[in-house]
C-alpha cells in the first residue's frame, strides 16, 4: 500500500513539473478540480462554497491528492495479485486527467503531455518499489533486507518528487513572467484586418486562408525556447556597414511599421504536407534599417543569430528589396506567441524559414556567404533557399469513401514572391483541368482553388499541379526535401460508392 502510495505521489509530481517547466496553464488535477467544479450543480457548489468560503478551491484540490493517494494505495494492494489490476487503476485515473485538460477552454493535445509522464512514472515507479517486496515474498529469508530496500527506495524517489515538481516550477518561472509581458504589450500601429472575403473559395474542409497562431506549424532547434523580457532584448546590426547599429524593443516599435498577409514555409514540408501557414505580419522593413548602417558592396548575406544560438544565412538582396521582408513583433494582430519567436523574428516572403526566419532573433552580421556557415547549410542543406512552386488537396482526403456523383476537390496552392496563375487537377492520369482559384491579396500568399467533378464508383487517383505567374509548370518529379525543398505531384486516393 505504501509503495502505491508513493508510486501515485511520484506520478503526480512528475506530471506538475512537466505543466509547470512547459507552463501548461495549469496542473491535470487542478483540471480534474475546476471539471468537477464545472459539471457541480450550481446549488450544491453554492451551499458548498458558502461553507467552506475562499478556502472553496484548495480544499477541492487537496480532496482530490488524497483520493488519489488512497487510489495509489489501493493499486499497491492490487499489484500484489499482478500488474493488470494496478494498470487498470493507473489508466484509469490518467484517463479523467486527459478528459479533464482536454474540455478546459482552450485545451489542446499537446496539454495532455504532463498526464502521460505522470502515467509512464506510474507504470515505471510502481515496478521499481515493489520489486523487493515482491524478492521478500519469494524469499522469506531475505525479508528484512528487502524490506530496508523498499524503505530507501520508497524514501528516495518521494524527495526526487518534490525535486522534480520544484525545478520544474524554477524553470517556468522566466516563462510565466514574459507571457505575462507579452499579454501586457499594446504595439502601436500593428492592426488586425478580417480575412479579405475574396480570398476563401467556400468548400468546406481545406485549411483556412487564414492560420491561427494556434495551428501555425512549429520547427525550432531549441528545446526550452528562449523567454526575452522586451526591456532585455537587443539587435545589433554590424560587420559589413559603415556604422554599427544597435537597437533596443522600445527603439524598434517606435519606427515605422509595415505590414502584410505572407504565406511561411518549411523546406521540410513533403509533397502533400503541413508545414505551412499564411498569417497578417506586423514588423518593421530590413530594409530600412540596412540603409541606415550603410552596406559595404562586397557584402552578399546576413548571418542572422538567434537567442538559442541557432543561425541562418540569408541572401542580403531579399533583405533590401522592394519585397516586404520585416523585422515582425506581431502575428496576425497580437504580439508573437513565444513560440513563434518573442518578441522580435525575421519574416522574408519568397524564401523557406530555414534561410530567413529566424525567431528570437539578436544579431544580424552583415557578411559574405563565402565566410560563413549556418545551422542547416553546414549540414547541407542549400545556401539559397527560395520556397519552389506547390499545391496541396486538401477536400477529399486521401482514402476517403465518396458518394457517387459530383466531387468537391479543393486546396491551397503557393509560389511565395511569384504569385500562382493556375491550378489544375487530374483524373486517373488524365487531362490536366483548370481548377477556380480564389483572389490572393499579393503574390506572397498562398491562394485556395476548388473544382468539381463527376467521379464514377470505383477507385480514383487524383492529383493537382499550379503554375506560377512566371509560367513556370510545377514539376510532376518526386525529389526529395534535402537540399532544397520537395518537388513532386499531391495524388491522393479515393473510392466512390455504387449509384
Ligand atoms: N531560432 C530559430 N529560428 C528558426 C528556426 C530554429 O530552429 N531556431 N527554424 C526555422 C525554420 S526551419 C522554420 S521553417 C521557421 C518556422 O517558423 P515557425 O515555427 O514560426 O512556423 O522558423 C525558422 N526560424
Ligand atoms: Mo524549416
């Protein structure tokens, strides 16, 4: 019983660490607490609260730790009769963790990550202490000393709990304090547009024109990302200029501010995949600040330095052109979610994150590609990387069971920085037919066509290529995503019914 109980005490330290050091917004059981809150008769919690007052939530949580220790204690006594019956107990209570954080507002997957640590400590722990127990039952000669193990062991991993649980509070904390900044932050002059009208096709099921921060794809090197305070945060301009500029948050937002609907991409997106998103940037023209510290004409790059240390170098001309290429502090009207590069990043229409992006950014050298190497192109990856021409279908999914009849298809096609003239669509390897695109506001954004066609029972192959607004053909060649992006025909599959 005392092993379950220790074994349930570890798990659930563990799973707070991890919601603390990943300031997932609050622990599983505080979850557990407000769903039980929330699914309370409103009259019973009234009598409830009126009786126990302010103390209402930490009594509702600390009830819930010790019918969770007394579950734990029930699982020890189980898993002397094996393991089936504490696993049980073990999922079940992992189970009302993940249904709890998952029906909170705003809940998402990736929140339920401290449950399952917290249930793979249990299913490792519970193993480990009653391992002697389980010795001195066999040999009873030996009972004594197993049991001293059981103590030590038992005595150990509950101070590592409270260890795990205080770090992972420690290395929360710098985070909790810049997304409390960031909530405070007001930027002038960044706005948030509704999505232009003209830019949806209406079919159901492609990918909004539009991406939530929420659902941008992520790709960084770093694992605890960076959390820069914007009083803390500087970029210094230097190497190949005349004069060296530093800038600090305040002298940053207080310029000019542009901003524009661009499409972002990673050069690791497969044919088909979803590493790619279209967001409203608000940020501040490297252009700009590239004529104010004079550029030596030999430089051809930018050797950009994240906070992590993580670096990209990006061909100096798509830093000074006339495209909108931008120093961002907002995604889609807000302030960059932390994730996305808090608070300041490098946006570059036309080109892969890879050789352009870069979040948490802090160092901008101006240099020679000849004299340097990045992150990806040292491990190689292509020096340049502008995003290649793609279309994706998005409507049906691929092995979806149709009705007979007419079949809505639809998608998203890109060609950052070119602009797409055409999509077109193919049936069972036959002729290419134009598909309808809808309006795109610039030609750094992705657009979204639709076509439909009358589809007979049976199996079917579809498949969909864009032009761009060069002429240029998307390839049907399949390459790979080493060096410099995927090329290659979206086909999916799909099965219409007999009429
Ligand atoms: N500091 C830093 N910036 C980075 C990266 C990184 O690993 N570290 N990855 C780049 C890559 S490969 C891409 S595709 C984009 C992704 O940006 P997102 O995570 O905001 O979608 O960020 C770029 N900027
Ligand atoms: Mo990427």
């Amino acid at each position: 019983m005392l092993a379950g109980v220790v074994t349930m005490l570890v798990g659930l330290a563990t799973s707070f660490g991890t919601a603390m050091a990943l300031t997932i917004r609050e622990s599983p059981v505080v979850a557990v607490a407000e769903l039980i809150i929330e699914i309370t008769p409103g009259a019973v919690a009234e009598r409830l609260i009126s009786l126990v007052g302010q103390l209402d939530k930490p009594l509702l949580v600390c009830g819930i730790v010790l019918f969770l220790l007394a579950l734990g204690g029930l699982a020890g006594l189980l898993s002397r009769t094996g393991t089936a019956l504490p696993m049980l107990v073990w999922l079940g209570v992992a189970g009302l963790g993940i249904l709890a954080v998952l029906i909170q507002p705003g809940g998402s997957v990736a929140d339920t990550l401290p449950v399952v640590v917290g249930y793979v400590t249990w299913v490792l722990v519970l193993a480990a202490v009653t391992k002697p127990l389980r010795v001195a039952q066999r040999h009873p000669e030996l009972a004594s000393r197993e049991r001293r193990v059981f103590l030590v062991v038992a005595g150990v991993l509950a101070v590592a709990a409270v260890g795990v649980a205080g770090a992972g509070r420690i290395v929360g904390r710098g985070r909790r304090h810049v997304a409390e900044s960031r909530r405070l932050l007001r930027l002038d002059g960044v706005t948030r547009p509704p999505v232009p009208a003209e830019t949806t096709i209406g079919l159901g099921g492609i990918s909004p024109w539009q991406t939530p921060a929420d659902d941008f794809y992520l790709i960084h090197t770093a694992i605890s990302v960076p959390t820069i305070e914007p009083k803390d945060w500087v970029l210094r301009i230097h190497g190949l200029v005349e004069k060296e500029l530093t800038l600090s948050y305040q002298d940053l937002v207080a310029r000019r501010i542009t901003e524009s609907w661009i499409t972002l991409g990673c050069v690791s997106n497969e044919v088909g995949g979803d590493l790619v998103g279209n967001a409203w940037w608000s940020g501040i023209r490297t252009a700009d600040l590239l004529a104010e510290v004079g550029l030596d004409p030999s430089a051809d790059c930018v050797l950009q330095t994240s906070d992590d240390g993580w670096t990209c170098s990006t061909p100096l001309s798509t830093l000074t052109d006339d495209r909108n290429a931008m120093l961002a502090i907002a995604m889609n009207g807000a302030p960059l979610p932390i994730e996305h590069g808090f608070p300041v990043r490098t946006i570059v229409p036309g080109l892969y994150g890879y050789v352009s992006a870069t979040k948490w950014v802090v160092d901008f050298e101006v240099t020679r590609f000849s004299d340097v190497a990045a992150f990806w192109t040292e491990r190689g990856w292509s020096e340049m990387g502008p995003v290649k021409i793609a279309s994706r279908i998005d409507v049906p999914r691929s092995g979806a069971d149709l009705p007979a009849g007419d079949v809505n298809i639809g998608g998203l096609a890109w060609a950052q920085h070119t602009g797409i003239a055409k999509v077109e669509v193919a049936l069972d390897g036959g002729e290419w037919r134009p598909a309808e695109l809808a309006a795109a506001p610039s030609k750094d954004t992705w657009v979204q066509w639709a076509i439909t066609l009358p589809l007979e029972p049976g199996d079917h192959q579809l498949r969909v290529r864009a032009s761009d607004k060069d002429g240029l053909v998307q390839t049907g060649v399949r390459r790979d995503v080493v060096p410099d992006g995927a090329t290659g025909w979206h086909t999916i599959d799909v099965s219409v019914a007999g009429a």
